[in-house]
C-alpha cells in the first residue's frame, strides 16, 4: 500500500451536504442516480452522480446526509456534469455502494477533520 503525508491528505476536501434531490440517470451505463446535494452556504448545491440504486431508493435519500470530495475536477458522465464525488464503499465482489455518512446530523458543509 502506498502512503500519502498528511499535507497530502490536507489537500483532499471532504465536506457533509445533505441530498435534497434523486433523480433517475437514464442515460448511464449503469444504474445510477442523479442527485443534488446541499453542501451548505459557502459552497452551495452540487451535483453528483452515485451507483446506488441496488441499496437505496429515491425516496430514501431525501434528507440523507453524505460525505463528498468538492476539490476534485467536474466529471462529464455522458450528458450529465458531476461536480463532487459522493463518498461510499464497495462492500462486495458486485459492486454494491454504501454511502459513508455522520452519524449524528451536523451543519451542510462542515469539512472532515
């Protein structure tokens, strides 16, 4: 495994934003979900794009808050721009997504120390 200094790790910008929207990515690849999320006032709402719909439904996650990296370059995802990487871990050998979230609620925005 390679290491990284912690000046490295300092440059990674993850923040909490809560998903106000979910929608369903038609066009992609693979099952997937277009969602806005709410990263609070300095940042505002983004768009990301998550290969999530095996564990969570629309509906579910409204309200959800996650994990997401804001300084990493917008991606274009067929006709869609993603502009954050919403965080999660691939918990089997499928694929399959869990979103990484606080586990209390905290304000939009808060930056992972």
């Amino acid at each position: 495994m390679d290491t990284i200094t912690w000046e490295e790790f300092e440059k990674v910008n993850i923040r909490v934003g809560t998903i106000i929207e979910a929608t369903d990515f038609k066009e992609a690849r693979k099952p997937a979900y277009k969602l806005q999320i709410d990263l609070g006032k300095e940042i505002g709402i983004k768009k990301s794009s998550a290969q999530i719909t095996t564990k969570y439904t629309k509906e579910s996650l409204i309200g959800k808050q996650v994990l997401c990296v804001i300084n990493f370059p917008k991606k274009q995802i067929g006709p869609f721009m993603s502009e954050v990487l919403t965080t999660g871990c691939i918990t089997d050998k499928d694929g399959t997504i869990i979103l990484i979230t606080p586990d209390q609620k905290v304000a939009n925005g808060l930056r992972l120390a």
